[in-house]
C-alpha cells in the first residue's frame, strides 16, 4: 500500500475527498512556498492555542507550519512512498521578515498574526516580480539536493502538473471565460501571468529534480461552477480528478493509505 505525502495545494489532497476516500494517512504540507520552505523561522511569532481569526484547525496548522518551519522535518520523517508536489499554491507572495521568509497566504491575513511584534518590519515579495522568482528556484534547488540527500529519494516522485482553469462550466454544460479573479480579497490576479509563472516554475523543477513522473490532465483544466468547494480556477470539474488519479494509480498511488493518519503539516 502507498504512503503519500503531497506537498501543494487542494488540487491534489482534493484527490481523495472527491473520490469518496478518507484523507487519514496523507502527509497534506500546503499554503507554503519554497522560498519559505527553506527559510528560518519567523523570529518572535507566538502562534495561538486556538486557531484565531475563524481559522479551522488544519488551516492554521498549516499557517504555524508555515511560519515556525517544522513541514520538511515531518516530511522526511514521514518517510513517503510516494511524493507528490503541485505548485498551485505557488500564487501567494512572500513576506521577508527578518532574516526569515513567510507565505502571505489568506490564512495569514485572517489570522491577525501580521499585528503581533514579529511582523512590523515585514517587506512584501511580490509573486510575480523577478526577486520572487530568483528565491524561488534557488529553493528548488535545495529541495532537489534534500531529496537527494534523505530517505526522501527512495520515494516515488510525482509532478502534478497544473494550470489555473480559464473557462468555467454551469451544471448544464455551458462553458464560459473565468474572469474576476484574485488571489486574495480585493486583490485581482492575472491568469496569464500565473500560468507562465507555473510553466517557468515546473520546467526548472524538473531539471533540477531527481527523475519525476508528471500527472496532468491539460484539456480537463474547467473550473467547475458546482465544485463543492465554490468557483475557483483551481477546482475544476469530475473529469479532472478521474484523470489525475487515474495517472496515479498507474505510479502506484493507492486509494487508501496504508499508515496511521498523520496530521497536516
């Protein structure tokens, strides 16, 4: 039986859920960037017993992940079977803080954390400006000589290779452009940009990576106006997921995972 851990965003822990099947077992590492990955932790943050901000309780252990650093311990010791990484949440912009580097994600902003102390002096990193990009595969190179250098490489490595939809689909079939959108409230995003910006970011990874698989589904990418989750370029219709994870099954990914459930990173 697999033993996956994905390190991305809903596109492929949604995998599971749509297909009917639990999520225990999964390692989920997601609302994180590379940069920030690898970054030190965010010096003076004093996350809160309870999750703030009308925070759920995965959403803002991801955030305390994110802004403490402990997902690439988990990772490793984890010890997956396969891993699987997509980049969708590669859209959020970096925050520098410090001498440490966080994920400007919505939970961020939800959850009061940028007015404690630790955050007055943050300078925003824009995702799509070239500073970004730079940190960026500089830490695709860490990542790449992590695998190489843990028990990480004896996993089976996956790309799941994602776009942001450009069309939606009604529940009658009728297709039309997706426009209006953000990345975060009140903040409109540039699909194009976004798409380029993957394209750049998944050719890199792949030189740079150990030997991948790559999963995708391009002619499937629709955002689905019925998804469960709302209309969002990255929750695409039935025929997405059925096509992913057929891919997946072909690499080995079992439909329910063999390990005791392990909590989201």
């Amino acid at each position: 039986m697999s033993r996956v851990a994905i390190v991305g965003s809903c596109i492929t822990r949604d995998l599971w859920p749509v297909r009917g099947e639990a999520v225990e077992g999964l390692l989920y590492v997601s609302r994180t960037s590379l940069p920030s990955l690898f970054s030190a932790p965010v010096g003076g943050f004093r996350p809160a017993a309870k999750p703030p901000g009308g925070l759920r309780q995965h959403q803002h252990r991801a955030l305390v992940a994110d802004l403490n650093k402990t997902a690439l311990a988990r990772l490793v010791a984890f010890r997956p079977t396969h891993l699987i990484l997509d980049f969708i949440d590669e859209r959020f912009d970096l925050l520098s803080v410090g001498g440490a580097v966080a994920t400007r994600s919505w939970e961020l902003e939800a959850s009061g954390y940028l007015a404690q102390r630790a955050f007055r002096a943050a300078r925003p990193i824009p995702r799509l400006s070239g500073a970004c990009e730079r940190m960026w595969l500089d830490a695709a190179a860490e990542f790449a000589a992590l695998v190489r250098a843990t028990p990480l490489r004896d996993a089976r490595l996956i790309l799941h290779s994602a776009r942001w939809a450009e069309t939606r689909q009604a529940p009658d079939g009728t297709r039309r452009p997706l426009a209006d959108v953000e990345v975060l409230p009140g903040e409109p995003a540039d699909i194009g940009a976004h798409n380029a910006l993957l394209a750049r970011y998944e050719a890199a990874f792949l030189r740079l990576m150990p030997p991948m698989s790559v999963v995708e589904a391009p002619q499937a990418r629709v955002a689905d106006e019925a998804h469960q989750w709302g209309l969002s370029p990255f929750h695409y219709g039935p025929d997405y997921y059925a096509a992913i994870w057929r891919g997946l099954e072909d690499l080995g990914v079992s439909a329910a995972p063999a390990s005791p459930s392990v909590p989201a990173a």
